[in-house]
C-alpha cells in the first residue's frame, strides 16, 4: 500500500482463507478502538464496515508518518495487534488476516486504480471517468456490504458501520469524522 497525504482511500481486507476475524461482539469494539489508536493520527476515517470475516475503511489521508512510522506500518501494526489478541481469545494459531491489505485511491485519476459505478443497483468496477462519484459510490458499496451478505435486510439494521454515524447521529461509535466527510464526500 502507498498512501500519499491529501487522498481518499478505500481500505480493505479479510480474514485469511475467507476465515472468520470476529468471534465475538466484544471483537467488533475492540478492533473499532484498534482504528481509533493506529488510523485516526495520520488519517481521517469517513466511513467503514466490519464484517464476520473482512473489513472496510474509507480514509482521507492527513499525514503519511509520524515520528518516522508510516502509516502502512500503523496499519500492520493494528492488524498483527487484533490477531495476537483473536488469536489467544481463540486458542488459534497462524495469520488471522491475508497476506496483503489493499488500499484503493478513490479520488487521484492519475493513479492506477478501479473505479466504482452503479449499474442496474450493482456497484461495478472500471476505468477512470470523471462524471462518476467514486467516492459516495465507495461510501454506498461499504454501508451495503451486510445486507449483500445477508446478514441483515436493511443497512440501518447492520451495528457495526459507519452508517449510524452518518446518517442517524444515533450511534455510540463515534469515529468519523462527519465534517471532513461533508467536504469529500457529497451526501
């Protein structure tokens, strides 16, 4: 992953095989406050998504590093946290995560990268066009992730996203931050 200051990424990964990475709801908050202490100093978090086996972010990018650790190594950092933590929890041993962590930019056509577009109700992926709004796309495939899964029927049903936070402000997480969000994202 690079990430460059001044960006919009969708981050994303899960769990290694398609395994589970959350065995519990205490697993959800903890991985929640995990975001808050290694993504939160370098970059803005404008939405997110965790599932029973993977994750999403969606991140506007501040500062690359801090006190020479980047925020690739932050995000490492995180993740090898949460599944030392999983994997005591779980009497398991071995990589909770793939191998690899993938980061998106959402808002630089310069840069090689999908695009996000809707097609009858589908989110599809293609070249660079500069009518499209990849990053309310983006925000919109992450909040639907639950439902597409089937785990539940609509996305407000779904606990463990940012679209609480967003759309209701009835939400106990509090870790967008929904000023940024209005400016990069048009709702």
């Amino acid at each position: 992953m690079k990430f460059e200051r001044g960006y919009l990424y969708h981050v994303y990964n899960r769990g290694n095989n398609r395994g589970k990475i959350f065995y519990t709801l205490a697993n959800y908050q903890f991985f929640v406050e995990k975001i808050d202490y290694y993504v939160v100093p370098y970059a803005d978090v404008l939405g997110w998504c965790l599932m029973p086996n993977h994750f999403h972010l969606m991140i506007f990018v501040n500062r690359e590093s801090i006190f020479s650790v980047s925020i690739n190594q932050s995000i490492g950092k995180m993740l090898c946290s949460y599944a030392r933590a999983v994997n005591i929890q779980e009497s398991r041993t071995g990589s909770l995560f793939q191998q690899h962590t993938r980061a998106v930019c959402l808002n630089n056509k310069n840069k090689l990268m999908p695009s996000w577009y809707k097609a009858f109700d589908a989110t599809k992926i293609t070249g660079w066009n500069e009518k499209l709004e990849y990053p309310r796309i983006c925000l919109d495939y992450i909040h639907l992730n639950p439902v597409k899964a089937g785990l539940v029927m609509d996305q407000k049903d779904w606990k463990w996203s940012s679209y609480h936070e967003i759309y209701t402000q009835d939400s106990r997480i509090e870790l967008v931050n929904l000023d940024k969000l209005k400016i990069v994202v048009p709702l």
